[in-house]
C-alpha cells in the first residue's frame, strides 16, 4: 500500500499548532506593507534562510520577532482563514489552536483585537471548509504569573470563545509549579488544561510530574521525555493523557524527529499524536510530519491509524463528536484498504 496518499487524505486532528506560527513570508510581507513596518529580509526567500534555529530559544526569538506585523483584527482573521484553509486541504477536519495574546499585549494590541479577529475565521472556516475549531490561550512562561492571571481576566468576557488555557515560551528556569494559582483559577472558569513540557529541558521529569500531579492537565504538549519515568507513564496511561508530538518542531530543536520515542509511547500504551507546532517556521504541516515520520519510522498502517485516532481521543471534544469522527475515520480507513 502507498502510504503517502493514505495519509493525505487520512481524516486528522490537529492539537498543537500555534497560530502565530503559522505566519507564512508571503503573508508577512502584504502584512508588512499594508501596516507600514519594516522587515530585516528583504524577500521571503530571505526570510526563510534566516531560519536558522538549534534550539528553543533561537527559535523563538524569531518567532516573536515574527509577530511584528499584526496589528489589527483583520491581520488576525487573515493568519487564522490562512491556515485553516492549508488545514482543510490536508484533510484536517478538527483543530484545537493555540494563541499567544501576552506576545501582542506587549506590544499595544488589545486582547479582545486578537480573539476577534482569530474568532471570525473560526467561523467562516466552520461554515466555508467544514474545519471545526477550538480555541486555547495559552501564556507565556517566561512572562510573570501576575501577568498570565490578567490575561486570564482579560479572556473572562470571551469565555465562550476558548476552551481550555496551554503554556508556553522558554522553559528554562519556568517550572509549571510558577503558574499554579492561574491554572487552578482557569479550571474553576470551566476551562481545560494543558502545559508544554519541552524535549530535553532541564528538570523535565519534575515538570512532567507537576504537570500531571500537581496542575492536574488534562494534556501535556510534547512530553516526549516522560519515557525515562516508568512510574510517569503509568500514571499519564491511568488518566488516558494525550501527548501532542511534534516530530518536525523536535528536529530543530532537538536534532530528532523522535519516531523511536513515539513508536516507543504506541506501544507502552500511551496516547501520542502527531502535530505540526510551528508549521511556517518548520517549514511542514501536518501532513509533512506524518510523512517524514513515516519515512525514518518505517510505521506500519496500524500506528499510523492509532495515532490519527488518537488526536479525536486526546482532543477536548465532547464525547459524541469524538465518536462521531473516529467513524468517518474508520470508514475512511475500511474504504482505502479494500481499493
Ligand atoms: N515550545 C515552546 N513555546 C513555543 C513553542 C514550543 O514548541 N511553539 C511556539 N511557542
Ligand atoms: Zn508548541
């Protein structure tokens, strides 16, 4: 069987993509023009070649850097329209999307600017491609706690906007534990949670374990490292917690796209899924990091199904709208199998 078209076409969930990153060069550039700011690079070209990250931090220096040229609602309807359109052609039928509103509170735009904006297209996109949508604010970790609790405030009278709260930016020296307060305020607003725990940081498995005992997440984003703690995964495999990978977001950042580990996650009975993270920077989508996956993984039909399944699982939708997906994906499925 060719298991590129397969998975082309596979029905798919998206859970880690955070909208600033998908900001693409050419996007940019009429952005840049239309609001009178100045770019370093000079064509998009150019752009690109200065991607050059090795780690979390380089790369997000570029990626706030990035974040310049939105200014106004309709900057963020058209990022937002943009991506979801790229989502519908790679038969991504559900997306949960990140946004960063401490990364354009800081620079004079208003929080209700940036969730209107990225709104509008969730709308048009549900009525237009048939991509559903739900939305996660997510903070900024290396901002202060008070800073994360006013944003918190600030999304109380868009509560029926959001879903769920994530964290974010660099790691280093930002423990989960700092946002505690915040997060259990955010779980009593009815929303859900989730953390980044990047690859190979610092005390990873101490905020791994934070994450899951002491926040409580309802998800953990990456979290690759949670191999290396049996006692861990046992008690992410007892909650039934999604882990969203992202394999090409690791191979800048840590030199690996990571298939042994999810290949390793499948098989502890974990619950990995596949995400794109930062598809402008990384230059590939979802579709591109099932296919590099599969290239150096050698996966078998069989995982690469557990893991498009697993993103309906792990997402935050009710549970008749999960099942309700994973049919059209097993129809899918049962269909290409018999051709
Ligand atoms: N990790 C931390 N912060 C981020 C990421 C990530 O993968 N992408 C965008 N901001
Ligand atoms: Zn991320």
């Amino acid at each position: 069987m060719e298991l590129r078209p397969f998975l082309e076409k596979l029905p798919k969930a998206e859970l880690h993509v955070h909208i600033e990153g998908t900001l693409e060069p050419e996007l940019s550039f009429a952005l840049a023009q239309k609001n009178n700011v100045s770019l370093q690079a000079k064509t998009p070209q150019e752009m690109i070649a200065a991607y050059n990250f090795h780690d979390l931090p380089s790369f997000l220096d570029i990626y706030y850097a990035g974040m310049s040229v939105l200014k106004d609602e309709s900057d963020f309807y058209q990022l937002t329209m943009h991506y979801l359109r790229k989502a519908a052609t790679q038969n991504i039928v559900y997306v949960e999307l990140f946004f960063d509103p401490q990364a354009h509170t800081s620079r004079g735009v208003s929080f209700d600017t940036v969730i209107n904006g990225i709104h509008r297209a969730r709308s048009d996109a549900a009525a237009e491609l048939s991509v559903q949508t739900n939305l996660i604010l997510c903070f900024l970790r290396d901002m202060s706690a008070e800073s994360a609790m006013e944003h918190l405030m600030m999304a109380q009278p868009h509560l029926d906007k959001i879903i769920g709260v994530g964290l974010d930016s660099d790691e280093k020296n930002n423990p989960p534990a700092k946002f505690s307060a915040v997060f259990e305020k955010a779980r009593s607003m009815g929303l859900k949670l989730t953390m980044h725990c990047d690859v190979n940081q610092d005390n990873t498995l101490e905020h791994i374990r934070q994450v899951i005992e002491d926040i409580g997440v309802d998800r953990i984003d990456h979290g690759v490292n949670i191999l290396e703690s049996e006692a861990l995964c046992n008690l992410a495999r007892e909650k039934k917690l999604g882990l969203t990978v992202c394999p090409v977001s690791n191979r800048f950042v840590v030199q690996s796209l990571t298939s042994a580990e999810i290949k390793k996650m499948l098989q502890y009975g974990l619950m990995p899924c596949i995400n794109s993270d930062d598809p402008s920077y990384f230059r590939a989508y979802l579709n591109e990091n099932f296919i590099a996956l599969q290239e150096e993984g050698d996966f078998t039909v069989k995982e690469l199904v557990t893991l498009a399944e697993n993103s309906f699982k792990a997402s935050w939708l009710p549970d008749a709208q999960k099942q309700a997906y994973l049919a059209d994906l097993q129809d899918y499925v049962s269909e290409y199998q018999e051709i």
